[in-house]
C-alpha cells in the first residue's frame, strides 16, 4: 500500500523540484504555508527563500505565550450548529458558543434558561448556521451583540457579546430557510435582514406542490434587533440567496439565483439573467405606518408585497444565478457576485434613489461596472484602500481588484484592475478581511474559508475536515501565514478588533439570561445565594441549591417515583472561572453553572434507587468529591 499521509518538509525539501502538491502538503504539515501566487507560479523556490519565507509567516502569527490576539474572531459552525470564538492571527480557538445545536459542557438545549430562550424550536436538536454579524453603530462595530441565521429551522438567533451566549432566537414565520443574513449598520442596527431562501405556496396547507402560481413566493425578512421579534416582511419575486445593508441607512439588498420560481438545476438557470433586488426601508416602514399591508393567516406579522412593479423595490438585472452581496466597505457599491458567471456586478449605491425616483429608468443604469475577475466568484471583501477580494470557486483563487481601477476598465480605459491573484487550497466560499463590514475596514487580515481539505492534514477518515486559511494583506502583496483545518463547516466569519469586544469576567446576579428561574425561585420564597431546600409541588419537586468548590449546598434529597425534579443551582463562588457542572448520572442531564451563575434542569426521576450526582467542570483539588445522592423511592 502506498502511503498517502502528506509528506514531511524535510522529505518534501530532499527531493528538491517542489511540486505544487508537494509544496502544498508540506506547509500543510507545519501548519504554515508562505506565498504569493508568483512565488508558487515559478514553482521553483530555492531552500533559502522557502525557509525565509516560512519563518517570515511563522513571526506573523506568533502570538507569544501570555501575550493576546489582535482581533476576535467569530466562525460559523455551519451545519454544526454552534458560533466557535478564534483569536486571530494566532487562529486558537477560545470558546464556542452553542446555538443551533445541544452541548452537553454548558447544558445548552438542556438547561431551563437555554430551553426557555429557544422556545418552541428547542424540540429540534439540529442547525445550519451560516452568517454571524456584530451590531453596529454608526457603520462600526459596537460589540453588542451577534446575529445568526438557522437554515435549517429557519430561525435567527442572537449572542450577547458580554457573555457570549445565545440569549434570543426566533424562528421566522411564513418562510422556509433563512440563508442571507445581515444587520443595519446606519445609524444603528436597529434592523436585522434575513433572506428566506425558498418560494413556498401561501397558505401552504398542503394544498399546491405550485411554485409559478401567485400565491407561491418568498420574503425578506426584517427583525427588530433589540426586541428580536419580527419587524416586517416583505414579498418578492423570485428567491433570496445573500443579503447587505447600506451605509445611509436606506438601502439592503439581496442576490437572486431563482428569478425563474423553477424547483430543479435546469429550470434555475434557464434565465440569462437573475436579479439583484433592492430594498427601501424607509419606504416599508412608511408604507406599513399608512397601513399599506397584509397579514398571513394566524400571524400578525405586516406583510408588504414588493415584487416587481412595486414602489418599495427595484430589480437590477445581473448575470444569472449571482451568490454573495457585499456592500464595499467606503460605502459605494452592492457588490453581486456571479458564481455561474466570471464576474462581479458593482451596483452604485449613490444612484439608487434617483432609480427609485424615476429620474434613472433603466434599472442596469446603476451598474457601474461587470467586472471581469475569474471563474466562479462567490463572494467579496474589502480593505479600505479601494481593494477588493473575491473568492473564485472554481480557480481555487483568491483575486485581488481595485475598485477604482475596475469601473475605469469598464468604461474603456486601458487600465489592468486585477492586481494579484493568489492559490488557496481547494475551493474557498467566503472571504473576510478584519473589519471588513464597517466603515473600519483595517486592510490587515483575510480569512479565506475552504470547503475540502483533501490532503493537506493528516488523515481522518473518509469525512475531511474543513480548510481555514489566513492571508496577510498588509502589504501590496496578498500572503498566506496559516493554514488550519476546522470541523464542519464554517461557512462565514467576523473579525473585530479585541477592543471592541468587552467581555464580563463574572455572571451579574441581576443577568436576564437566567431571570426567569429567579422569578420562579422569588415565587418559592427561595434567596437563590443562601436557601438549600427541596419545595414540593404536587408531582413536582424543585431543588434549591447553593454551589461553592468543593461542595454543594446539599448533598442528598429523596424524591418519589414519576415526579418532575427541578435541580435550581447556584454558583456562590465569586473566583473568576471556578465554574461547576451538574450531571446526575443516568438521567441524560448535565449543565454549567459558573461563577455568581443560576442555572436549572428538570428532569422525571423514572428510576427507583439511589442516583448519584456530580460537579463536572473541574473545579478544585477536591472536585471528585463534589457529588450528592438523589433517593428515588418507588411509586
Ligand atoms: S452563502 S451557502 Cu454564506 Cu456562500 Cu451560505
Ligand atoms: Cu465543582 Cu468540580
Ligand atoms: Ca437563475
């Protein structure tokens, strides 16, 4: 059998004529690969430069032990379900934060307060996470919170930054899918906007397998960030695939790959030409004040149609079955990129009210440039030096474009736009350079986010792991200083400078993330930091309990056969990070309760006997003996 593990680089350097395979596999195996495209296309890089070139990349991203990360980096978990917290450049990952998913470290899809925040949708244990984005003020981050689409389940979940947990999520009505996700950033996100991908029949009562009919649509859908319920929606024609916001405040907009309403391949790109659609928020809100909506059935949800020929949109046509939609970082253009066609559409935000006015009629008079970049462009980021970056599917390239230089081409002159175009390893999906969504944008780090591995890691089985690469743009020259693989499948990621993340080191014991079990607790007469005590209720018990390494505050209690136990735990430690567990063994429930946390479970006690429970976060030199015994006697 040949052995297909990567080779080493001191086997790859030995054989002297470096393969670009070869080349590849060996920074793979040191986790750093070095590299302009034209270092790689001369293919023939001297030991020397190689080395230099490493440990130029290595000094990059070294972030000495004890010393922090320039940026927080926030990931999609993808079909995972969950948000992973990176630092950046040194790519370790810190935290991650369960959403869409079940953890049994936090309890998350477990615990009371976390069932209690997903709320109906807690039924469903699996999620589809795709776009995470910061809450902003005046188009800069201002560390809030973070949003999340749930494809899925067709929710939208938020993190509180603070503490970086879920605390909101909503599952959006009347649609199916929530894909494109993304915030207002003008003057603040007061909005959040999510794409709701698939046209479904209304009323979809199993009445109409129809997708041309009238009554078969999709919506763009707009949340109200703060409260987290549903401000509006919005019908339009065709699909809705990605999603930006301006930098005035008026305007989203949102690609479309199925203009056609079609339910296969074929039928999807039969149209040259698919659409991007553009939003005037204020216009909505207007028009919803002047009591211009609908309702769909049981939901009070307004509804306004914005389909072709309304007043509330504009349709610009673009090449057909366009992805991304990123709004250009100095604020001048929706930018739509082709995915089937070798472009990208920049759509000139400053004419889009006199488009909405009439004064531009033909909706492509926007358009300032189709701009040529290579085959496959999914999607776009900027570095706030006029640059563009946009991931080529199918070249397994990233291009770097000026702007500029790009809508001067356009209109005839002879100027070369393109200004480098490096390999990353397989096909890359998004793109995101630090602070790239704001008026901020740094030009530092880019984050091209792989969708195989093939053979760049150690082998795993036949599931690969994902390929997360960071590329220096600092420079004139785009460099790649880190390869790391990844589980499934970080579809998109944020950066924010660490500064602008402001973290809480301890729970406040006034926190609304855990108010409801206190309200209740208040209801029992129960002071949660002092009171051990067993309350029966009928068949329910609730068990009250203080936590302080390494004891509970108690330590056996005795319930009947079939009653509902409530086991509310307090954490009275008041050290930074002496977190404890709950797990009572054979019961499938577990959870975290940090310091000055409350945190609660209920479960049936089915089992007649004695079941032991246990602390299990590692809490103290005596957390094996952080247990008690629940007594279940039979019915
Ligand atoms: S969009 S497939 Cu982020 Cu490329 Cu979800
Ligand atoms: Cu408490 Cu371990
Ligand atoms: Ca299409």
């Amino acid at each position: 059998m040949k052995d297909k593990q990567p080779k080493s680089n001191t086997e790859v350097l030995e054989q002297g004529g470096l393969s670009r395979r070869n080349f590849l596999g060996a920074s793979a195996v040191t986790g750093v690969a070095l590299v302009g495209a034209t270092a790689l296309g001369s293919s023939l890089m001297t030991r020397e430069s190689w080395a230099a070139a490493v440990k130029d990349a290595q000094q990059k991203i070294h972030v000495a032990p004890g010393e922090l990360d320039e940026y927080y980096g926030f990931w999609s978990g993808g079909h995972q379900g969950e948000v992973r917290v990176i630092g950046v450049p040194s790519m370790r990952e810190l935290m991650r934060i369960p959403v869409f998913n079940v953890d049994s470290a936090t309890g998350w899809g477990i615990t009371n307060e976390s069932r209690h925040i997903m709320g109906e949708s807690a039924k469903f244990l699996n999620g589809d996470c795709h776009h995470p984005h910061i809450s902003m003020t005046d188009g800069k981050y201002d560390g809030k919170y973070l949003f999340i689409n749930d494809k899925a389940n067709s929710r939208v979940a938020r993190i509180r930054l603070d503490i970086m947990k879920c605390d909101k999520m909503l599952t959006v009505p009347n649609v199916q899918a929530i894909h494109g996700l993304r915030l207002q950033k003008v003057p603040h996100t007061k909005y959040v906007f999510a794409n709701a991908e698939f046209v479904i029949p209304h009323p979809n009562d199993g009445s109409s397998f129809d997708l041309q009919a009238e009554n078969a649509y999709t919506m763009f859908n707009v949340i109200d960030a703060e409260t987290m319920e549903m401000a509006f929606q919005v019908i339009v024609s065709g699909n809705l695939d990605n999603t930006d916001a301006d930098y005035t405040g008026r305007f989203a907009a949102a690609t479309c790959y199925n203009s056609e309403k079609a339910y296969d391949l074929g039928g999807m790109m039969r149209n040259e030409r698919d659409w991007v659609v553009v939003f005037d928020i204020p216009a909505i809100e207007k028009a919803i004040k002047a009591g211009k909506f609908s309702t769909i059935g049981d939901s009070k949800v307004p509804v306004v149609d914005g389909r072709e020929g309304s007043e509330l949109t504009r349709y610009i046509p673009v090449p057909k079955n366009p992805h991304g939609c990123n709004t250009s970082s100095d604020g001048k253009y929706f930018i739509a990129n082709g995915k089937l066609s070798p472009t990208v559409t920049m759509i000139e935000i400053a004419k889009l009210p006199d488009l909405f006015a009439g004064k531009i009629t033909d909706p492509r008079g926007v358009v300032a440039a189709e701009v040529e970049v290579g085959l496959g462009p999914l999607h776009t980021t900027f570095d706030g030096r006029g640059n563009a970056y946009t991931t080529l599917f199918i070249d397994s390239q990233v291009v770097k474009w000026n702007m500029a230089d790009a809508v001067r081409a356009y209109n005839g002159e002879k100027v070369n736009y393109i200004k480098q175009k490096l390999d990353v390893q397989y096909q890359p999906g998004h793109i995101h350079a630090s602070l790239t969504e704001t008026s901020e944008a740094d030009g530092k780090w880019l984050v091209a986010l792989c969708k195989f591995s093939k053979d760049r890691f150690l082998q795993v089985g036949p599931l690969h792991p994902e390929n997360d690469q960071l590329i220096d743009i600092s420079g004139e020259e785009m460099k790649l200083v880190h390869d790391g693989p990844t589980y499934a499948e970080p579809h998109d990621c944020i950066l924010a400078r660490r500064d602008q993340i402001k973290t809480k080191k301890i729970w406040d014991r006034n926190d609304p993330f855990f108010a409801p079990t206190v309200e209740m607790a208040k209801k029992d007469g129960i002071n949660l930091t002092a009171d051990n005590k067993v309350i029966r209720d009928g068949k329910k018990v609730r068990v009250y309990m203080t936590s302080m390494a390494p004891a509970y505050g108690i330590t056996e209690f005795t319930v009947k056969q079939g009653d509902e136990v409530t086991v509310v735990i307090t954490n009275i430690d008041e050290i930074e990070d002496v977190t404890h567990g709950f797990v009572m063994t054979n019961h499938g429930v577990g959870m975290e309760i940090s310091p000055q946390q409350t945190s609660s479970v209920t479960f049936v006690a089915d089992k007649p006997g004695l079941h032991w429970y246990y602390c299990s976060w590692f809490c103290h030199a005596l957390h094996m003996e952080m247990v008690g015994r629940m007594l279940v006697e039979p019915a």
